[in-house]
C-alpha cells in the first residue's frame, strides 16, 4: 500500500498552471494604462512643462487711472480754473535684468525634466511591483498546490500508520507524530493563503483594480535564458536609469540657481508711461518714468543667496555620484542574483529533487518492510516537500532578480 502511495502522489514538480491564466508582460501594459502612481507622476510632468513659459515672461503690466482735483475733493473740481487739474491713464512694465527670464525658463526646464524621469521612474517600479507581485503568487501558487498535495499524502500516511499500530505493527507514537505533521501542514497551508491574498490585493491595487475584482490567476514560470553582459548592462544603465536623469537634471538646475544668483546683483527695472489730460484751455501732461530697483542690501540678500547656491551644487553634485554609484552597484548586484539563482535552479532540478524522491520511494518501501522507522519515512516526505518549495522559491526569486534589473537598464536587455 505504501509503495502504492508512493506511485499515486508522485508528481512533476513543475506542471503547468490553468491555461487561462493572465500573462505577466499583459499585467505590465495594463499597470502603464491603468496604476493611479503612473497616472499621478504623468500628470505632475504635464504640470510642470506648463511653467517654463510662465516664469521666461514678463511680468504682467499695470494699468493706472489718476484723477487731479485742484481745491476740492468733488470730481472734476478745477477743471476749468486750474491749470493743475487732470484726469490721467498710464501703464507700468516692470523689466527684470539681463538674462533673468532666460535663466528662469532654463531652470524651470530642469524640472519639468526632473518630474519626466519621476514619471519614467513610476512606470519602471510600477511595471518591478507588477513583476515581482506576478513571481511570488507564481510560488504561492506552486506552494499552495504542493502542500495540499503533501497534506492529502500525511493524512493517508497518517490512517496507515494508525491501521499498522491497530494490528501491533507500530506505536502509538507514530501515529502522534503523523497527526503533528498534519496540523503543522495546515497552518503552512494558512500561511501561504494569508500571503497570498496579501499578494493579490496588492497587485490589483498597483493595476487600479477594485480589490473585490476577481482574483488574478499567474502563468507558469519556466527558468529561460537570460543572458546579459555586466559591461553592457552597466552602460545602459548609465544612459537609460530615470534615478540617475533625475539626478543630472537636479544638479544642471543647480548650476542654473548658482547663475540666477549671480544674476540678482544685476537691478530690476520698471518702465512707465502716463497721459494727463487737463481742462480747456489747458496743455496737456505726458510722462515716462523710468525705475529700477538698486540691491543696496546686496550684502544681505544677493551674497547669502550666491552662497546658499554654490552650496546647493556641490550637494547636488555629490548626490549624482552617489546615484551614480548605487545605479551601477544596483545593476551589479541583480546581475549576480540571477547567476547565482541560476546555479541553485540547476541545483535543485538536476541533483536535489531527483535525489529527494528517490529517497523518498526508497523511504515507502523500506518502511513497508520494516527496514527504517516511522520518523526516517517522514523526514524523507518533509524533504522532498520542502525542496520543492524551495525550487520554486528560487525560481521567483530569479524573476524578481529580473525584473529589479529591467527597472534599472530598461527592457533593451
């Protein structure tokens, strides 16, 4: 019976999932459409391309109306006596310095390229989160089906063993020791239920679905080839990473800041123009005023703030190293990930696995014999259950691997 039962529970340890499940690369085209995080930082980029073209113009004019009484405060008094009265409309532009608009469509280019790779950035995590969420409900998945599996064996190890203690082939502790195994399996079988449905609300939150929308079934996952050369990889990194455009953009606009402080020294300017209108009889007025605002407290204001500039570009300069060097480190540790995820694949394929049920039929069949215990044909069923999980574990965790990889050179790999 137990060689029997060996045969029957025997599976492949990777078979394919429903053929209806959803395909990862069409949950990604979904993400991009539909995720409120990529729609939000869309948004923001369009925002903020709108301000260049606000802060390069000048300001808007003023319009003025003064009315002159001569002698009393009523409207139009004077207006035939006195040569003084007038009723006046002008305007007033006011004319920044030298090159201060330019420098401020300049810098605020920098951030609307600063909020286009924030929204690069968005759709490359979004499309990791999409990826990564896809790879672990594919274990869940395969564990789930693995440990109902191993349960549905325990229990029918479990009635053998208390039918042999029945008949005064076994003990009593056997048949204790099963019924741990199989409560022990249960609360595995919650566990990764529990993880699971975390899993799927998360995705579906990432999809912009509604978290009471049907559950997402993931396609099998078969371990291809994914070559990739750390060379190649490290340099398009360098030219294709939104993190480290980001950070260029910031220290370009720092450089910009440092140039629109300098700028500040340099005085504003304001240009008017008025016409008076005066009674009969009377010539009328026509002034032009010409202002402009002098930095006296240049030492207070424009030096500081020349300083505060210069400042705010080493930092910005230092902080496009450092995202220079964590992209690159970032692209070197995925790297060895999936190498090292390959090699454990092979592993357990190859040599683990085939090794545990051997053992495992070896394990039923000595023990209906009488040749090993109870507890070495268990620890020889726990083994191969727990190898199994493991294989599959590795093989998610080689398409996050993966995917944390695209999210740094793209998907030109």
């Amino acid at each position: 019976m137990l060689v029997a039962l060996a045969s029957a529970i025997a599976r492949p340890a990777h078979a394919a999932t429903a053929a209806t499940a959803d395909n990862v690369e069409t949950l990604v085209a979904e993400a991009m459409r539909q995720s409120p995080l990529v729609a939000a930082a869309r948004s923001h980029w369009q925002a903020q391309d709108k301000v260049p073209i606000q802060v390069s113009t000048l300001p808007d004019p003023e319009v003025s109306l003064q009315h002159f009484t001569v002698g009393s405060p009523q409207p139009f008094s004077g207006y035939e006596t006195s040569d003084f009265y007038y009723t006046g409309f002008g305007a007033m532009q006011e004319i920044p310095g030298p090159g201060k608009l330019k420098l401020r469509g300049i810098q605020a280019g920098r951030d609307t390229d600063v909020a286009r790779a924030q929204y690069e950035a968005a759709q490359r995590s979004v499309a990791e989160k999409v990826r990564e969420a896809c790879a672990n409900l594919f274990y869940f998945g395969k564990a789930s089906a693995l440990l109902e599996r191993s349960r549905i064996e325990l229990q029918q190890i479990e009635r053998i063993t208390e039918d042999g203690y029945r008949a005064g082939r076994g003990s009593q502790q056997d048949v204790v020791k099963a019924q741990l195994e199989i409560t022990a399996m249960l609360r595995e079988i919650e566990m990764n239920r529990e993880q699971a449905g975390e899993q799927q609300a998360g995705l579906k939150a990432i999809l912009g679905r509604d978290t009471d929308s049907r559950d997402i079934q993931v396609a099998d996952v078969q371990p291809a080839e994914f070559a990739v050369d750390a060379q190649h990889a490290r340099a398009l990194a360098a030219a294709e990473s939104p993190a480290l455009r980001m950070a260029q953009a910031m220290a370009s606009r720092s450089k910009d800041s440092l140039d629109l402080a300098h700028n500040d020294y340099v005085p504003d300017f304001s240009l008017g123009y008025m016409y008076q209108k005066t009674g009969p009889h009377m010539r009328d007025y026509y002034m032009l005023t010409l202002g402009a605002k002098v930095p006296l407290y240049f030492w207070r204001k424009q030096t500081p703030a020349v300083e505060q500039a210069a400042l705010e570009k080493e930092a910005a300069a230092e902080q496009l190293r450092a995202a220079r060097l964590d992209t690159l480190s970032g692209v070197d540790r995925q790297i060895v990930a999936i190498r090292t995820s390959d090699r454990i694949i092979t592993l357990y394929r190859d040599g683990l696995i085939p090794q545990s049920e051997a053992t495992r039929a070896a394990a039923y069949a000595s023990y209906a014999s009488s040749k090993v215990d109870f507890q070495t044909l268990l620890s020889a069923v726990i083994d191969s259950v727990n190898l199994n999980q493991e294989y599959f574990r590795a093989v998610a965790d080689r398409e996050i691997a993966i995917a944390k990889l695209k999210e740094i050179i793209g998907d030109q790999s």
